[in-house]
C-alpha cells in the first residue's frame, strides 16, 4: 500500500510525554546497544552510518537529520554522507563498513527476504559475533526510533550533537 504524505511542519503528538515510561525504556535500550558495541570494538563512527542508512531506507527525516550531525561531529566527511544511500557505487566505503551497510539494508528491508545467508556470511568474514551482534543490534534500535518518528511526524531540525569528550 502506497500513500502520499502532504509534508507537514508540526509532529502529531508528544509521545515522550505521553509514555515517559516508554520512553526511558527505548533510551535505555539504546545506550545498552551503545554500551555493547563499544565493548565489541565496533567503532561509533561506523555506528552512524548504520543509523543513516537505516533511517534513509525507513523513510524517516528525523534520523538522518540526528545522525549525519552527529556523524559531522565523528569527523565523518560530506562526501561519505551524501553517497551513503549509493554506497554499492563508491570507493569511499571499508570492507567492514559495506558489510554493516548490506546487514543494515538487511534488516531493515525484511519484507525483500530477510537477511540472506551471504550478507550474514560477508559480515562474519569482517565482524566477530559480538560486533555482529552489536550492528544488529543498532540496526533494530534505529529502526524502531525511525518508526515512532514516522508515527508521531516528529519534525527535524533541532537537533545538536553532544560535545565531544
């Protein structure tokens, strides 16, 4: 089912104040999926690609708005960002990164077939099984923020990056 959205300027509802609740759930969820891939080894830079190209898949202007600024602040370049949903065609991506990309693209497109065992194979070849665990993971966190941020149309813009420590 394919419907057209009129682009709006104003979110639908305050859902982190609505559900506080569930909301520090999410947040919490998120910072474990942080924590996990930090201990893994799997660099955060690499982490905001997946939550761009994820976010890009979804559909959600949220997402990439938060997370190329964060990337920015990773030091990512602009270039990177704006081939991200081309990176197949470019040069500019590691062995590590496309295999997080395709995982990611993956997991996030179920309805195309899953994640085929020659994605998971590539990963495997690049990743050890908590990085692998740790990119699924952030995959699954961003997809779900990508699909409250659709729901609740919030609107994109405000977000700044925390200061580098």
């Amino acid at each position: 089912m394919t419907t057209t959205t009129p682009a709006r300027t104003t979110a639908r509802l305050d859902l982190k104040g609505l559900a506080p609740e569930v909301s520090a759930a999410m947040g919490e969820l998120h910072r474990a999926a942080v924590r996990a891939a930090r201990a893994a080894g799997v660099e955060p830079e690499l982490l905001e690609l997946v939550r761009i190209r994820a976010s890009q898949l979804n559909g959600c202007a949220f997402g990439p708005d938060m997370h190329t600024k964060d990337a920015r602040a990773q030091s990512e370049t602009e270039q990177r960002i704006h081939t991200l949903a081309a990176w197949r065609e470019t040069p500019f991506f590691t062995e590590r990164e496309r295999a997080a990309l395709a995982l990611t693209e993956a997991a996030t497109s179920i309805q195309d077939g899953h994640v085929p065992d020659e994605v998971y194979a590539a990963v495997r070849e690049v990743f050890d099984e908590p990085q692998v665990a740790a990119v699924i993971w952030a995959a699954v966190v961003i997809n779900a923020y990508n699909r409250t941020a659709i729901s609740a149309r919030m609107v994109p813009g405000a977000h700044q990056p925390a200061p580098r420590t």
